[in-house]
C-alpha cells in the first residue's frame, strides 16, 4: 500500500449558486508526480487552493501525510501550510521592496522556522540565479522570477508542492526545462508534485494524471 | 528578515510618498514646538524684568510705551518728568522705593541710563570687576554691553545722542569705565549704568556750546529747579497703593502711572491673537499631515493586496500585518516629529539672532519643554490613527481571490 501523502475525497465547492464545483478524487504518492488537466472554468485554481488549504471545502476531505486537515481549527491550516505545501503561482509575485535573497526567507520567517541563507544561496545556485540574490526581483527577466518563485517554495522542505500553470507562458523549450526543474527539485527533497494546468504539451511527461 | 526590516523597506520603496508625509509632519510640529518656545522665553523674559516693581511714572503718552521703554529699554521714552515732581513721590506714605532714570543717550547702540544705585540693587546685580559709579562721568558696564563693544575698565568713550548707534556724539565731556557687572540674566546685562548727573553734565555742556545768537542769557545757567528725568520705578509700601496713587497721578500731576503687570498682560493678550493664529495654522497642518499619512498607506495597501495576500498565505498572521502596517505609520510620526524639533531649534535660532541685533535680547534655551513630550505623544497619536484605519483592511482581505487575481 502506497503512502499517500495527499489526496482529496469528494470535494465540493461553489462561489454561488452559479458556480458550484465537484472535483474528482485526488491522490498523489509519496515522492510521486501528478498531473491535473482541465480546460480554463473547469475550476484548476479552485481545486489547487483548496489542496494549498487556500479555501475550505463544502463538503469532503483533505489529507496531508495522513492527517485530516481539512477538519483542523483555522490557525492550525495555517501552520500545516506554512510548513508543508510549497505554492508556485501562475505569475511571480514578491514582496517588491525586498531582496531576492529575503523574499526566498520569507516562508522561513513566516513558518517560524530558523531562517537558512545558506539553503537559500544552495538553491540559487542550483536553479541559475545566484549572482542575482541581493538585486530587487522586478529587476530580474520573467523566467529567472519564475525559478525564483520555484525556489522560495522549496525553502521550508514541504511534503507537497503544488504548481500553478507554471508552463502556459512559455515556449517549448523552456517549457521543457522548467518541467525538469520541478521534478528534480521535488525529487531532491523527497516531496509530492502536483502540477495543475491546461497545458497539453505536458501530458507526456507525467504518468498519473487526472482531467477535470 | 523580521517585521521591522519589511516596514522600512517599504517607506524607502516609496520615497515620495514617505517624503510627503513626514514633511508635512515636520512642519506642522515644528510650528507649534517653536511657538511653545517663544512663548517659554518671551514669557520669562518679560516677567523677569518686571519682578519687584509695581509702578512707573513717566510723561504723559502711551501706558505701554513708557513701560516697554523703562523697564525692558525697548521703545523711546514718552518724553521727560520734572525731577521734583519725582522727589515728591518719595514723600508719599504708600511708597517705599523711588528709582529714577534718565535715558537718551548710547554707545554703539547700547543704551547709558543715568540712575541711582538702587537700581541694580534692584537686579541683584554684582560688580564683578572695578566698582559702582559714584562720581559724574564714570559708567558700570552690563556684562553684554561690556562684551560687545568692546570697552574695558578704564577706557573712556563719547556717547551719542539718541538711542542708535547713528546719533551726533556728545564730544565734549567723555565718560569712563570704573567697573563692570556680572551677568544677571536681566535688562542690566545691555546697558550702561551711570549716575543722574552724568546726564545732566552731558546735555548742559551740550548746551553751553550753542552758537552765539540763540538763547544766549540761558547759556551757563544750570537751571537746577528744572532738572528733569525720563522716569522713575516706584515699588510700594502697602498693595494699598495701587488703589489709590495712579489716579492721583494721573489726575494731579505732569506725569503718567502705569502698572507694568497690565500693561504687560495687554501687549500679550495683543501678542496672543496672533500666537493663536499660528497655532490654528499649525493644527491645521498637522491634520492635513495625518491625512497624507492615511492616504499614502491607502495606496499602497492598495498595491501592496497580493504581496499581504502571499504573505498570509506563508503563515503570516493577519495581527502581525496589521502591526507592521502600523509601524510603518509609526516611522514617519517619528521622524516627522524629531525634524520638527530639528526645525524649531532652527527657528529659534534664527529668529533669537535677528532679536539680539534689535532689542540685546537673547532667546538661547534649546532644551526639550515639557510640552514637547505631550506634542510627541500627539503625533505617535495621529501617526497611530492614520495608519490603523487603513490597515484594518488586512482583516477583510480574501487570500485566495486575491491571489487568484493576476
């Protein structure tokens, strides 16, 4: 019996009476990859919030290395999230005032665990932009921003890492080269990945998939 | 990384806005530190000088003008008194201490006042070097007078006629310096102290060496049943005095009674019309200052949704959001108000400079006034408040709309 480190049961969620949303079962392995596929109204970013902890489901239930979060009191989703889910967004966003380097510490600070520059200069390094950690990140190109975003969500070594759209700009090679950045970044901590996106050029690097 | 670094992040990120907020603060806290301090000084300074004397006679003119000259040797004289009429005071049940002046000359704008020796008994001023003047011609010098224009004991000087330092010099009879005061932080630092006489001396030499032709038959004479003085400080026996005495000046003689305490409490109450526009005015900046606060942090809460929304979504509390926010606010309340007092010091600088070269007056105490600590509460106070109502918008900030916003 696999261990599953996340998986949904019969999700439910609506944002009115209009817009109501049945997800399918989710379940992704220890160190396994998933791939979530669905056309854009088919609810990819409400399905990925509510496996970031993000929303609260109407009906059904979140696990997390075996826990049953979605059932946790508010403050304690927070700190299940600080500390076990890494998010990629669709479009990097940063704190604009700080560093590189301080907005890869943000999750350290916020999840209350020590704050490790060297991990942060490592995966600098390891993702291609490490002359660039003192810089302000609007200074930086889409792409580099992009791995930036990749390597904040590795900071706290979460158990499940979920992506956002992270190939729908990108052409096809880069596409290509972002998708071998997760898996082995993923690979390296020994996390979940959860990749959500109407990107069909994927459909060939992962084995599990799921449409919406 | 903490909380704090994040905030001051923030205010350099946005320069001109944070610019604008604390200027306005600035301004605003200097205006009304600087009136607190004038206020302070002006205060002390006037009723410095008047401690101890309960009334002056002069000639007849404006009430203020001969306390302003006599007292504070600010403003001329209203004119002169007959000696004998001053004498005849002395005479009065109600009066305990007659202190005569005669003024109209100077030295390089300092004033000479030809009086007795009760009157810087009447400061408590001490001859620190030489004596006290006792024959015609010799001069006490203030500690200021002696300072700035350079006379030392011993040295002799012309005087000139009126009281700036253009006046037609006296070239005839010169006076000497037999001592020098030790400062006493009153009226007497800036003048030069010598006996009635000396006056007299002066002005009948002057006339002694009128041309041939014009009032010959008054020439030599000393006209000693005339001999007059510019006015006189009266301290009373009794408080009785007051009912009674200035009305019978008033009414009975040539001269003026004019009580220093209204006087002084009328030019102020002048004076405070305008402290109190002033002080309007800066409430009014300070206000508008508290709005830019609020706006600018409006705005860039505004800008700033999805970066909250990310670090909520990082683990951070809203409370702890809410107090960076705050803080931030808290900065600019800060150095608005410690560039506010900068500004006022300056001011007072400034405007104690220009006070010297007019009046010898110096307006020098920098220090913090108790008033100031309530004006540092007033503005954390207003930065508080403009930064709280904005920021409690974090409470109300949806994470995952927000970051599903793109």
């Amino acid at each position: 019996m696999l261990f599953l480190m996340i998986s949904c049961k019969n999700l439910q969620f609506s944002y009115s009476s209009q817009k109501r949303f049945k997800f399918p079962d989710i379940n992704c392995a220890d160190n396994e990859t998933l791939l979530i596929l669905g056309q854009s109204g088919k609810g990819k970013t409400t399905l990925l919030h509510l496996m970031a902890l993000l929303l609260k489901p109407e009906s059904g239930e979140i696990n997390i290395a075996g826990n049953l979060v979605s059932n946790f009191p508010s403050g304690e989703i927070t700190k299940v999230r600080a500390k076990n889910i890494g998010i990629i967004y669709q479009r990097p966003h940063f704190t604009n005032a700080l560093s590189v380097m301080d907005n890869i510490l943000l999750p350290n600070y916020f999840a209350s665990v020590k704050q490790d520059k060297d991990r942060a200069v490592y995966l600098a390094e390891q993702l291609g932009f490490g002359e660039h950690l003192s810089k302000k990140t609007n200074q930086l190109s889409q792409g580099e921003q992009q791995r930036v975003s990749i390597a904040r969500a590795l900071m706290n070594n979460p158990k499940v890492i979920l992506a956002d759209e992270p190939t729908s700009s990108l052409d096809d090679n880069n596409c290509q080269k972002v998708i071998e950045l997760l898996r082995t970044q993923s690979r390296l901590i020994g996390a979940s990945l959860v990749v959500v996106t109407h990107d069909k050029r994927l459909k060939d690097e992962f084995t599990n998939q799921v449409f919406l | 990384m903490n909380l704090f670094k994040i905030s001051i992040a923030n205010l350099k990120e946005k320069k001109l806005n944070s610019f604008l907020s604390a200027l306005l603060l600035t301004l605003g806290i200097g205006m009304i530190s600087l009136l607190l301090l004038l206020n302070k000084q002006l205060d002390e300074q006037f009723r410095r000088n008047i401690r101890g004397i309960d009334m002056v006679v002069g000639a007849k003119g404006s009430p203020l003008q001969l306390i302003l000259s006599s007292i504070y040797q600010i403003d001329a004289p209203t004119g002169n008194i007959p000696l004998s009429e001053v004498n005849g005071l002395k005479r009065n049940p109600f009066v305990k201490n007659v202190i005569p002046l005669s003024m109209g000359d100077n030295y390089h704008g300092f004033r000479i006042v030809g009086t007795s020796a009760k009157y810087p008994e009447h400061f408590q001023a001490k001859v620190g070097l030489g004596k006290l003047f006792q024959e015609s011609m010799e001069v006490t010098l203030g500690s200021k007078a002696a300072a700035e224009s350079g006379l030392k004991m011993g040295d002799t000087f012309e005087s000139a006629h009126g009281l700036d330092a253009g006046g037609d010099k006296h070239g005839d009879k010169k006076y000497k310096v037999t001592g020098i005061f030790d400062a006493t932080g009153s009226v007497i630092d800036q003048l030069i102290l010598t006996s009635l006489s000396s006056v007299w001396d002066i002005h009948e030499h002057a006339e002694e060496h009128v041309p041939a032709g014009t009032e010959e038959e008054h020439a030599g004479e000393h006209h000693e049943e005339e001999k007059q003085v510019t006015s006189a400080l009266i301290q009373f026996r009794s408080p009785m005095g007051m009912l009674t005495l200035p009305r019978q000046i008033n009414e009975n003689t040539s001269m003026q009674a004019a009580l220093p305490s209204i006087e002084i409490n009328r030019l102020f109450s002048l004076l405070g019309v305008g402290i109190e526009t002033l002080r309007s005015l800066a409430i009014i900046i300070i206000t508008i200052a508290g709005v830019s606060v609020f706006i600018s942090l409006y705005n860039s809460l505004k800008e700033r949704k999805y970066e909250m929304a990310l670090m909520l979504s990082m683990g951070a509390t809203r409370t702890r959001l809410f107090f960076m926010l705050l803080f931030e606010g808290l900065m600019l309340a800060v150095i608005g108000y410690v560039a506010g007092i900068a500004l006022s010091r300056l001011g007072l600088y400034a405007f104690s400079k220009s006070a010297e070269q007019d009046f010898h007056y110096s307006l020098k105490e920098f220090g913090l006034l108790p008033e100031e600590i309530y004006l540092f509460a007033a503005a954390i106070g207003i930065g508080l408040l403009a930064a709280a109502l904005p920021s409690l918008g974090i409470y109300k900030l949806n994470i995952s709309r927000t970051l599903a916003e793109e």
